[in-house]
C-alpha cells in the first residue's frame, strides 16, 4: 500500500479529507484473491459457485473499496463484467429441441474455476515460501521488536488481510446504518492528526478489538478517515492486525520496539 497523492472518487469530496491517501493494493490482494475470500467465507464449493450472490457480494466490496480511496485496477472492473456476464448466461434457459442429441453445454462458470483454482494453488506456494521467510526472520529477531501476544496465549494468531478489514468494516457500517443516517458535518480532521490519535490509543505491546477503534465515531466520514488511518499506520508498519481463526474478530496490535516510535512522515523532528 502506497500514498500516491490524488483525488478522491466523483461524489466523495465531501467525505474524504483532503489528505486523504491513495490506497495501493498489495500483491495477491487482486480480484481473485477477493474472489478466493468470498467463497471462503460463504463456505461454498469452488466448483460450484451460487454465482448470483458471490456477483452481489463482490459488487458491494468494490463500491466500498471505491468509497475508501483504494486504487481499484481495471481488472477488477473486468472481473465484474465477467461475473455478470457468466449470471446472465446462467440465467437463459437452455432449449430442449437445440439440446437434442448433443451432449451437455459447457458450465459458464467452468473458465472462472479453472482461473480461481490455479491462483490458489500459485498464492499457497507463495505463502508457504512467506511462511519460511518469516520463520527465519523470527530465528534472529530483537527481543525489543517482538510482537504482543493476546493474553490468553498459545492461541494462533493469523495476519488478517485487506479484505478482512474491508470486510469487519463493511458489516460495521451496515451495523450502524441507523446512526449513519443522520450525517452531521465533518469535522476537517486529517489522516496523519488521527493516525496520532489512534497510537495514541494503543501503547506498546497492547492491543485493541478493531470496533474499539470507532467506538466514539458517530459519522461515516470519522468513520472512513479511520480506516484510512489505519491502513496507513499498517502500511508504515507501525501497527500489525490479527485474528484468533479465519474471519474472527480482529485485534489491532502497536508493536514493541524501536519502529514503534519512529516518527511520522512529515512530522517536525523532537
């Protein structure tokens, strides 16, 4: 992820602020890979995708990832196309009299999979070479640059992704519609003043529940400019997020050691 400066999508000038950072996707972090996390995590079969609501679902994180200032690449706009394009085909009734004596169509879905199951299995060799990295790191890292741990430890700790967030903050967005729906004017805060702030909250070695970082949000503008504050703060490595189980609940941790003082971009020297 990446601060390239420029301007917020058509429509939310009144919403971002004016700092607001231009979110680079990660490598991997692509529409497959969001492709990949819905069918996990609506425990469907690879090989048989219900194709109408995982089209619904992938249209919904894209808007959001829009609304968010991420830098959304054509291909996933050619994803969506190809997602609705395999619905409609889906969606046409098949003529018995030109399905005589032939035998049975090709599944429009059957491109898609093929596509889906090759990246998984190039993406788990790739974690698996990560995993190796990360293992060796941890073989010679400083006691001081250690990473928390929960407190109940001995519990496994999985890096949440991308869409992880997206996904925690979409279902909390959609928790607080209600709330959401009585906007009042936003206040004119920055990134890097609530990327202070949200540090500010989390000492060295201790952790947080992610919805307690929105807990005093009351608009959807604080709302998304901490979100934007915390993907740059996890950009800078200044905080790491991680889940108990695959689509927990995700805790944000500040980490111990010398990064975790280091100043902020841009900020004035003690």
């Amino acid at each position: 992820m990446t601060d390239e400066p420029a301007g917020p999508p058509a429509g939310l000038e009144s919403i971002l602020p004016e700092d607001a950072p231009r979110i680079r996707l990660p490598e991997f972090e692509g529409p497959l890979d969001l492709l990949l996390y819905l069918i996990k995590k609506n425990e469907v079969d690879i090989h048989d995708i219900p194709i109408a609501p995982i089209t619904r679902q992938y249209m919904e994180y894209l808007d959001l990832m829009k609304e968010l200032n991420l830098d959304v690449a054509g291909e996933f706009m050619v994803m969506a196309a190809t997602l609705i394009h395999i619905k409609s085909k889906m969606l046409v009734p098949v003529n018995p009299t030109e399905a005589e004596g032939e035998e049975e169509g090709e599944d429009p879905r059957d491109e898609l999979v093929r596509r889906l199951l090759e990246f998984q299995r190039y993406k788990e060799a790739a974690g698996l070479l990560h995993q190796k990295r990360e293992i060796r790191a941890a073989t010679w890292i400083r006691p001081d640059t250690a990473l928390p741990t929960f407190d109940d430890a001995g519990e496994e700790m999985i890096e949440a992704g991308l869409y992880d967030l997206i996904g925690a903050f979409k279902e909390l967005l959609e928790r607080r519609k209600t709330l959401l729906a009585h906007e009042v004017e936003h206040e004119g805060k920055s990134v890097e003043e609530r990327m202070e702030e949200l540090l500010d909250m989390l000492r060295e070695g201790q952790s947080l529940e992610f919805l307690e970082l929105f807990a005093s949000e009351e608009t959807k503008a604080g709302m998304i400019l901490t979100f934007l504050s915390l993907l740059e703060l996890i950009r800078l490595k200044r905080i790491k997020v991680y889940q108990r189980s695959l689509f927990g609940p995700i805790r944000v941790f500040r980490p111990l050691g010398p990064e975790a003082g280091a100043p902020m971009p841009g900020a004035p020297a003690a």
